[in-house]
C-alpha cells in the first residue's frame, strides 16, 4: 500500500504541475497515467466503497482544474452526450432491479466517473488544436512505456509493474505490462499502432520523429507478445484502415514495415509457425483456442435463455457486475465462467452488455458506439489534410476497440480512457479552426452549433 500511496502522489503531483503550465499540458498528462497506470493502484476504502484509485483520483483532479478554469467556462459542441446520459439512465434503472445492488451500484459509479466524466472532461479540455496535438502525442507515449515493459517481460521474464505494485497478477508464463490480461494489453497496443502512424505524419521535431519511429516498431513487436488472436487481428486492421485512408507517404511508411515483418518471418521461422498454429487451433473445437472460440458464441445463447426468462429482464437484464456473480458454468458446451478453461468473465463486452443491462441498455449501447464511428468519419472527411492522419488514426484505434468488444470482456480502465480519448479529439476536432499548417493552428474564436465548413475554418 505504501507503494501504491507514493506513486498515486507523485502522478499526482505531476498532473497538477502540468495544470499549471496549461490546461492542455494538465489534460495531456492526465490522459498519460490514465494509459499508463495499472488498475490495482489504488487506496483501500472502508465497507462497500467504491475503490479509490489512481485513475479516479487523477480524474477527479483533472474535472476540478477543468470546470474551475474560467477561460474554460464557455460552452462546448461535444456530440454523444445526449446518448451516454440515455445510457446511464438505463443503466441506473437496470441497477435497481439487479440480483446484486451494491456490486452493480459500484458498477454504476463507475460508469458515471470513468465514462461520463472522463468524456466531458477531456471534450471541455479540447479547446485548441495544440492541445489535441499534446493529447495524442501523451496517448503515445503511454503505450511506448506499455511497450518497453511488455518488452522486458518477454525477454527477461520480470514484469515491472507487479514486480513493485502490490495486487498485480504476473503468471510468470504470459506477457501482461500494466494490464490484467494479455488480450487486453494486444488490444492497447494495437490501438496505439494506428495512432502513432498518424502523429508520424505530423512530428515537426527530430524527437518526435524518433518517438514516432521507435512507436512503430515497437508496439507492432510488443502486441505480438501479448499472444493473442484477437489483438494481432486488430492490429492487421489499423494497418489496413490506414494504407486506405492515409497519405501516399503514409503508405510507402507501412509498405517499409511490412517488408520488416516478412523478414522478421524469414529470420525467425518460430513467429511464423505460432501465428499459423494459433490460426489452426482456432478452426477446431477440438483445442483450447477452438473451445475458446466457440465459447464466445454461446455467450449470446445463455444469455438470451436468461433474459427470456421475465420482461423486466428481458428489457433491463440482471444489473451491472452480474456476470461476475452469476454461476453458469454448466449451461456452456466449450467452457464457461471459471470453469476448466480458465475463463474469469465473458469474453465479449457486447454479450456482457446484454446479459448486465438487457435489450434496452444493449441497443442504447450499440446505437451509441455506431454513432460516435460516424462522427469519427466525417470527422476524417471534413479535417484538413495535414491533420487527416492523425484524425484516421483515432477512427482506426476506435475501431479495434470496437472489434475488440466482440471477443473479450474489457474489464481494464485503461483501455476505455484510450478509446474514449481517440473518439473526443475526432469529434473536436471539427469544431476547432486549423491554418493550412498545423503546427500554427489556431483556436477557433466561437463555438459553433454545427460543425463548421471547409470554406469556413480553412478545412
């Protein structure tokens, strides 16, 4: 604990420094340790408390040094919060009739701090194109420093993180960094890809074109550590939303590495041969991978069968963290909730999301994450041209989020502070007023009902 005390001090400490330089400096490196830090540093709380941790006290901080800011006080366009407070009203309406309240009530809170707030703090904090540069590059730097970690796990066999954080898991066996789970670290990083190859296109320093090289090489190596299928799929994703959507220079960079990838396949047979028997496995139900596989298939089933059961479960489900308390083991054919495969949730948040929250969440939930990808798109459409890298890199990081939902339960923070991060600057990024050059971008002088044309702001 007294670790866990120091370093919430010192990242705190840190942050509010930064808030002092400047709100984007302050915002920057708040979004940093929200990416960085594992979940397990936290202070203990009494009784049924929410847990206290580094990522909410840093939150917390971060909200008051936002709304207290008075050249920050005007009003902001920040689509989708319409549609996140539809959300929480059907998730607080599912709490009270769930089978457990004060784990869903805690799951709740957790919601309204972790999503809510964090959205409106980060979208209020978005004001100028120099802080969404300073966001972005902070995000990156993070997940370097996931990176070097899960680097030296592989190849020393320590994790750092649990090696000096009490309550840190470390298997010994599977590369995790800062993370809970392997998947969860492949998909951080797969996020991270996309994003790099967007700040490339726009480093203007020669430190900024090393950290986006060393980022290139690094995450790419760092998620095929994590082993996961999922996460190497994701990765393969961003790759190709941004050799569509990026610049022809951008191109020639991913062509570059994926000639360093075919050697890497030459000169180390072993990758190859994994990657293939990782692909096998999962064709067969005869494997774990196979059985994993299918596993999250019949997730949708047992679920379904359970909410059927009465309207009221059908509509709201069973309440937040539900599927946590809920033995249903024997209702699955591959596996199930701790059982011989070693599973510890359900491995697809869209199926957690309709177990926890019924129909009406599941919908609400899905309209909303269809909504937020559009904007990202037309963000893309509508941006400069120099700053549409970056702008398809966050869309490209939202989407492996959103593949990710698909085969794993994201129950680590810091994966949704990244994603809820790469859709605000996306959706800010049209309401603020960009010069042909972006490293003289300017804010825009009002904030417009609509976003602005292109003829309008120099777009």
């Amino acid at each position: 604990m007294l670790f866990d005390f120091i370093l919430i001090l010192l990242s705190s400490f840190v942050t509010l420094r930064r808030f002092r330089l400047g709100l984007g400096s302050g915002i920057a490196a708040t979004v940093f340790f929200l990416v960085l830090l594992p979940t397990e540093v936290r202070l203990p709380t009494p009784g049924a408390l929410p847990e206290l941790t580094a990522h909410r006290i840093l939150l917390m901080l971060a909200a008051w040094q936002v709304f207290k800011n008075r050249e920050n006080s005007g009003p902001i366009s920040l689509p989708g919060v319409g549609l996140i407070t539809v959300v929480a009203i059907i998730r607080g309406c599912s709490t009270l009739i769930s089978i457990s309240f004060l784990p869903a009530l805690k799951d709740f809170l957790g919601f309204i701090l972790e999503t809510a707030l964090f959205f409106l703090v980060i979208g209020k904090g978005l004001r100028t194109p120099e802080t969404v540069r300073k966001v972005a590059w902070s995000a990156m730097w993070a997940l370097v420093a996931v990176g070097v970690i899960a680097t030296i796990e592989k190849y020393r066999g320590i994790n750092l993180a649990a090696h000096f954080i009490p309550g840190m898991l470390d298997s010994g066996r599977e590369v995790t960094a800062t993370f809970r789970h392997r998947i969860l670290l492949g998909y951080s990083l797969a996020m991270g890809f996309p994003l790099v190859l967007g700040l490339w296109t726009l480093a203007s320093t020669k430190k900024q074109r090393y950290a986006a090289n060393v980022g290139m090489l690094m995450l790419p190596a760092a998620c095929y550590f994590a082993n996961s299928r999922g996460a190497w799929a994701g990765m393969a994703l961003a790759g190709t939303m941004m050799a569509v959507t990026g610049s022809k220079e951008l191109r020639r960079r991913l062509a570059l590495l994926g000639v360093l990838g075919v050697a890497v396949l030459i000169l180390r047979p072993g990758v190859l041969d994994t990657i293939n028997s990782r692909w096998e496995h999962t064709k067969s139900t005869d494997t774990l991978k196979g059985k994993s596989a299918s596993y999250r298939l019949e997730l949708w089933r047992v679920a379904y069968n359970h909410l059927s059961k009465s309207p009221e479960r059908f509509v709201l489900g069973y309440g937040g963290h539900s599927t946590q308390e809920m033995d249903l083991a024997a209702e699955f054919q591959y596996g199930g909730n701790a059982g011989a495969l070693g599973y510890t949730s359900w491995d697809s948040e869209y199926a957690v999301t309709l177990m926890q929250f019924g129909f009406a969440g599941f919908l609400a939930e899905l309209f909303l994450y269809l909504f937020l990808a559009k904007k990202c798109f037309d963000a893309w459409r509508l941006a400069p041209r120099d700053i549409q890298p970056l702008i398809a890199g966050c869309g490209a990081a939202v989407a492996v989020y959103l593949w990710a939902m698909t085969n794993v339960a994201i129950f680590n923070p810091q994966l949704k502070f990244l994603f809820w991060t790469m859709v605000a600057i996306p959706l800010r990024s049209v309401y603020l007023r960009w010069t042909e050059d972006s490293s003289t971008a300017e804010a825009a002088p009002t904030e417009p009902d609509t976003p602005p044309l292109r003829t309008v702001v120099s777009f």
